[in-house]
C-alpha cells in the first residue's frame, strides 16, 4: 500500500535532479556573466540592460515555443529534460547575475589596487576576490532562485502532461497531476506532503549550511556591539527567510537619470532615447506593415489582441483580489501583530507549494460549477501572484524606522489617519516590487490556468478550457503546430510586458525614489 | 641619484588639476612623510609613484628606471588596511608574494614568522573581522613587508586608528623599520597629521592646496625614538604648522 510513497519519492527524486542541474549552470553562468559585467565596461553596457528585460519577461509562456524547438532538435526523453531544465535556468538566473554583479560593484576600491600591486593573474583575482567576494550573494539568491524554479518545474511538468509527444516521464508535478485526475486525493495530499518537507529539508539541509560556509568570515564578529548584532542578526533572518523581491528596486528597469549630472550627459542622454524612440518608431511601423500585408497573419494578430486582452483583465482582476487581501492582512502583520515571526514561518510553508500543483486539484473541486474555467484561471493567478506580494511587503518591515512606530504610539494616530499617513508609506515600496514580480508570476501560470487537457497522462478530455485567452492561444497553437501564430503571440507577448514596465512600473519606481530618498 | 625620483609630476581628474609639478627625491635609509591639507592629492601621488595610476605629465623613476607599473620591490600599506574579508589573517598575509616563485610551504614558514613578530600569534588562522583596527593593520603591513620590499609605501597607516593604538603601532614600526633583518631601504608615508611626520620621518615633504605643489621640504635630524614633549621636536611641529598654513 506504501509503494505509491515509493513511486512518488522516485518521482521528486527525479525533480530535484532537473533542478539542481538548472541550479549549478545558473550558478556558474551568474558567476561568469555576472563577473564579466562588473569588471568590463563594455560587457556591462551589453549584459545589464539585456539582463533586466529578461527578468521581467513571464518566460513560461515562452514554454511551448522552446519544447517545441528543443524537441525537434534532440527528439526523445533527453530533448523534454533539456527544455525543462533550460526553462528552470532561464527563472534561477537573472537575480544571481545582479548577486554577483552587485557584490563585485561593491567591493572597496582598494581590492583592485591589491591585486595590480601584487600582480594577481586573472586566475589569483577569480579565486581571490572575485568568487568569494560573490559567494554570500549567490547563496541568498540560490535559496529564491530555488522556490522560483520549483515554480517553473512544476508548471512545465503538469504542462507537459497535456500533450503526449512533449511529456516529462518522471517527476512531481507529473505524478501528482495524475494522482489528482485519478480521484486519488489522499495520495494527492500525501504527495503534497511530500514535496514540502523536501523543501524543507532541501534548506536545512543543502541551503542552510553553503550560506553558513561561505559566510563564516562574517560570523565570528567580536567587535560589533549587541544591538549592532541584534540588527544584523534581524536582517541576516529576513533575507535568508523571506523571498524578496527578485528585482533589486535600483535595477528593476534600469538606473534613474542623473538629475545633477553634468548638463552635457543629461543632453547625450536624451539624443540617444530621441534616436532610441526614432528606432522603436521605425519598428513599429514596420510591423503594423507585414501585418497589413498578410490577411492570415492580420487575422491572426487580431485574434492575439482579444487574447491579449482577455488574459490582461483576468490578471490585472487577481492582482486586484491580491490587493483588497493583502494589503489589510500585511498592515495587520506588521503593525498590530505579535507573532509577525510564526505568521512568516507559516506563510513560507504554504508558499512553498508551487500554485499550479494545486491545478488538478481545483479543476477536479471546480468542475461542476458554472464558468468553471473562469474560476479554474482565477484560482491559478491569485494563488501564483499573492505570496509575492505578501512577502514583498513583509520584508519591507526591517525597513520601516522604529521612530515611525513610536511617533504612532506618541500622537495616538488611527484608523483612517493612521491608513493615510503611515500605513500606505510604510508598505507602498515592498507592494510595487511586489507587484511586478507577482504580476509577472500570474502571467507565467498562464499556459496552464487558461487550457490544460489529460492527452498526456489520460483520455485527452479538456479539463479547462477558457474561451479566449494568450495561455490559450499559445497551448492550442503548439498542438496545431502553428509556429506563426505562435510566434507572432510571443512577439505581442512581450511587447506589452515591456510597454507595461516602461508607462506603469518605470514611473511608479521613480516615484517611489524621489518620494523615499 | 637617489633610489626614488619624483620628476616634474602633474595630475588632472577632468577639468580639475590636483597635482601641479612636484619633484623631489628619496634617498636610501630614508622616512619621507608627505603632508598636506585634505583634498591636495596626497594619496594619487602615493599611487603614481606605487605605478597604480599614470600621472599626465612627468615621471618617477626607481633606481632610474621609469615606474609604469606596480613592481615587486614597492609595496603598499592601505589606509583601511584592504584586508580580504574572506580569506584568513595568513592567507592574507601570504597574497604578498603572489609575484614570487616559491612553494607553498616557503610562503607558510615566511608568514608565520611575520605572525610571531609582528605579535599576532595565533590569529593566523581567524578572520580578519575578529581583530581589532590596530591588529588588523599590523597584518596589512605584514602583507607589505613580507615580500622584503626595498620601498614600502604607507597612505595614511594610523589614520583608520584610536590615537592609543596608533601610538603603539607607531612605535612599533619604527622598531621593526630599524630591525637589520627587515631590508625596507626607504618609506614614502602620506599623512595630515603634523606630529606623526615630525615623530616618524627624515624628511617632510609640505605641499600646498589643490593644485599641489611642493611649499617645502624639512629635514628632520632628532635622534630616534623621538620625544614629543622635547623643545626641539615641538619646534620642527611648529615650523610645519608654519608652511602649511602660510
């Protein structure tokens, strides 16, 4: 009766495998990548802006299209491993990139002069300074980069499940998926089970002591004071628990122009958006133009658009639930609540359940009611963006001045006062950086919360299916093998991901800055 | 001909000219102190003649040959100490003799000799955030002696101290300085404060405001170790306070 423990315990095996491999290449290309852009202006210019619009593409969506050409290119069980494995690399990558980046711009100048003084080959500097001085970063960032790629795994597992020719044979999301459809839900929860505690011990066990190893310089600190341990012991706790924000808020849509700079720059600057917006301009009229030209692909871009729409209201309506849910229950946390610490630790079990493993399992709930699929999607969104938000916010408490606290106490300020002039303050940067990263979560469940069918591990009934939407049109567009329309979807796709950063997050951010500097 | 020339030296950060035409010369078995007001480009010249930077205009020349890039006689003590946080105290030490040839256990044996003399045995193996600001600054001068330098080049060595430990330390590089086994032939030390020139070096070298040049240059004859409390001392402190603030 236990050999279904067994089965499942071979399948997580077989996860954990796809994602440690993803986790050393993302390591050692954040390493490389990230070194190379801190120490080479040139690299820099190229790396960084590319790096940054990465991380903000909802890069699930671009599964179907890489399974398709992978599996084309090496046919079989290792091409569907590849691309689930490059697809985990391409969410674990990003944020290691600005770790490395970040610790090596850093560190004092004084390093550098060492090394030309003692005349370190380029070997001694990696070895040296370079690795090392990058290690703490990397290992803060592996531990988020870890719970995001256990997001894409599984979502790219229970997607594969839905069409046989691209299915993964082994592995969590797999196996619990089919647990789920089969009506087994006691074994569906024991899977579950199952998954949190190797997620738990995956950061007792794997995480916890690499962070402890390459911080042990830190950690025999006798000269700090107490409270200045206390501090850092608060903020070691906070970034090693809370997964924060992916995108550094300095970073997120690149650096904010100078205002005191030199006159000359400012003027350099803006000759080069004006050439920049002349180049998008050109581009653009160039598209409208092959769309024109074509009447397929014209009714094809049209049909994107509704999609695109479609998918934007269900999104941006979750985001809209995460709010009215969140932003009462942070506010909550951090200013009523004693037991902010257990709220946390509660939290991180529950968020540790990639959302989309819950798929099955609301489909098989949601089945019977009226616009099933509508809640079906509704469910996916809210449950992959919340955590982020949440979280977000949260850790902006380690943040917020204790005199902020106590000026509260000190005049009596509540209820709608309070709202206004501390409470939105105090959580409005973590909710921002919160919300591009949980809007950019709900985007990548996508291909899985708008149409997922059994053809992969059943009869190939439609499980869910909404009538319109971009997660939709890019799983149906595989199936057919329609690489146009696919194309074209991913094209559109990333299009308004980018025009969305530029007129909404970019403004918001600056903002932000002028407002808390 | 000295064993360090600075010639005709000139330095501009854009339009800013920090160093304007500053010469002069180092002997053997001198202590030469650079001071001057903050601001004047006291360490860019350490720098320059460390072959760290490239100066615009002039050069400096080491047994007279131009110095274009670092070069494993000159060494280099740093203000805040620019100890490798993650490596420990020895191995910090040992980065000394990257640029040597010699085994592992050579570099191990030379380091913790330098441990016991500079007193600071039993920390070869901590990191260097378990010292304190004047130990940590007796590991960054090992790391500069360890590779016996003939030139050691100090950018303001105490000033990151408690003026108790600097004390200390102070007196202690003198020591080590004049100890026959060390072969460091000529220090070039750059400070703001008066007193610890007139306490350490031969020769001050006085320069003025940006852009700097040389206003002076003041031999120091007092027989070391030196009394602070002493006429003769107090008088070389007042003459310097003198030309600076002219």
């Amino acid at each position: 009766m236990f050999d279904y423990i067994l089965q499942l315990l071979v399948d997580i095996s077989f996860s954990w495998v796809r994602m440690f491999i993803a986790l050393g290449f993302s390591i050692l290309l954040g390493l490389g990548l990230g070194i190379w852009a801190a120490t080479s202006r040139r690299a820099e210019k190229v790396i960084i802006p590319i790096v940054d619009i990465l991380q903000t593409l909802p890069i699930l969506a671009f599964f179907p299209f890489v399974i398709y050409i992978i599996v084309a290119a090496i046919p079989g069980y290792m091409g569907i491993n590849a691309a689930v494995i490059f697809l985990i690399i391409t969410s674990m990558l990003w944020n290691i990139i600005f770790g490395v980046y970040e610790s090596i711009k850093e560190l004092p100048h004084e390093f550098m002069e060492l090394a030309a003084i003692y005349g370190m080959s380029l070997k001694e500097k990696l070895s040296k300074i370079y690795i090392p001085a990058s290690m703490p970063k990397v290992m803060s960032q592996s531990t988020l980069s870890w719970a995001i790629g256990l997001f894409y795994l599984v979502t790219s597992e229970i997607f594969s499940t839905s069409n046989e020719t691209f299915m993964v044979t082994h592995g969590i999301g797999v196996a619990l998926t089919q647990l789920a459809l089969s009506g087994n839900f006691s074994e569906y929860i024991v899977g579950i089970l199952i998954l949190i505690v190797f997620v738990i011990l995956t950061r007792l066990l794997f995480f916890a002591p690499l962070e402890r190893y390459f911080n042990k310089h830190n950690m025999s600190n006798i000269q700090k004071t107490h409270a200045i341990r206390f501090v850092h012991l608060i903020k070691s706790k906070l970034k090693l628990k809370i997964p924060k924000a992916r995108i550094p808020i300095k970073f997120a849509f690149g650096k904010k122009r100078d205002t005191y700079s030199l006159s000359n720059e400012v003027i350099i600057k803006q000759k080069k958006s004006e050439y920049a917006n002349l180049v998008y301009a050109a581009l653009a009229i160039l598209f409208v133009a092959v769309i024109f030209s074509n009447k397929t692909l014209f009714s094809y871009e049209l049909s994107i658009l509704v999609a695109l729409l479609a998918s934007f209201a269900r999104v941006w309506f979750a985001f809209a639930v995460i709010l009215l849910i969140s932003v009462p229950l942070t506010v909550y946390l951090i200013f009523f609540s004693k037991r902010l610490s257990a709220y946390i630790l509660l939290f991180q079990i529950i968020s540790s359940i990639p959302a989309t493993i819950m798929l099955p399992l609301i489909v098989s709930l949601f089945v019977k009611m009226p616009f099933h699929s509508e809640a079906v999607a509704f469910s996916v969104y809210f449950l992959s963006g919340i955590w982020y938000i949440i979280f977000s916010i949260l850790s902006q408490k380690a943040y917020i001045p204790q005199s902020i606290f106590e000026v509260k106490r000190l005049f009596g300020i509540k209820g709608l006062q309070a709202w206004k002039k501390i409470y939105l303050y105090a959580i409005v940067p973590g909710l921002i950086t919160g919300a591009v990263t949980g809007i950019a979560a709900e985007w990548n469940a996508s291909i899985v919360a708008e149409y997922f069918t059994s053809s992969g591990i059943g009869n190939g009934a439609v499980l869910t299916s909404v009538s319109i939407g971009i997660g939709k049109l890019l799983d149906v567009s595989l199936d057919n093998g329609n690489m146009v329309l696919m194309l074209l979807a991913l094209l559109n796709f990333t299009i308004m991901i980018i025009v969305i950063n530029r007129l909404v997050w970019k403004r918001l951010f600056n903002r932000i800055e002028d407002i808390y500097k | 001909m000295g064993l360090l020339e600075v010639k005709n030296i000139g330095y501009s950060i854009g339009p800013v000219h920090v160093i304007e035409n500053i010469t002069f010369t180092a002997m053997k078995n001198e202590f030469i102190s650079i001071i001057g007001p903050s601001g004047c480009g006291k360490s860019t010249l350490l720098r320059i003649i460390a072959g760290l930077i490239k100066p615009l205009r002039g050069e400096v020349l080491y047994n007279g040959m131009v110095v274009e890039k670092p070069n494993r006689d000159i060494s280099f003590v740093f203000q805040d100490f620019a100890l490798l946080p993650w490596l420990t105290n020895i191995e910090n030490v040992k980065l000394g003799l990257s640029l040597f040839d010699i085994s592992e256990e050579e570099k191990e044996r030379k380091a913790k000799l330098l441990f016991k003399k500079i007193g600071l045995e039993g920390f070869e193996n901590a990191y260097p955030n378990m010292l304190s600001g004047g130990m940590k600054q007796r590991v960054g001068l090992a790391r500069a002696i360890i590779s016996d330098p003939k030139v050691l080049l100090m950018d303001e060595p105490f000033s990151s101290l408690d003026e108790l430990t600097a004390e200390a330390l102070r007196a202690d590089v003198i020591n080590m300085l004049r100890s026959p086994d060390i072969p460091v032939s000529l220090v070039i030390m750059v400070t703001h404060n008066v007193e610890e020139a007139v306490e350490l070096s031969s020769k001050v070298v006085i320069l003025s405001e940006r852009p700097s040049h040389v206003k002076d240059i003041k031999r120091i004859g007092l027989r070391y170790p030196r009394n602070k409390r002493s006429k003769d001392f107090m008088k070389e402190v007042e003459y310097i306070y003198k030309v600076l603030t002219e």
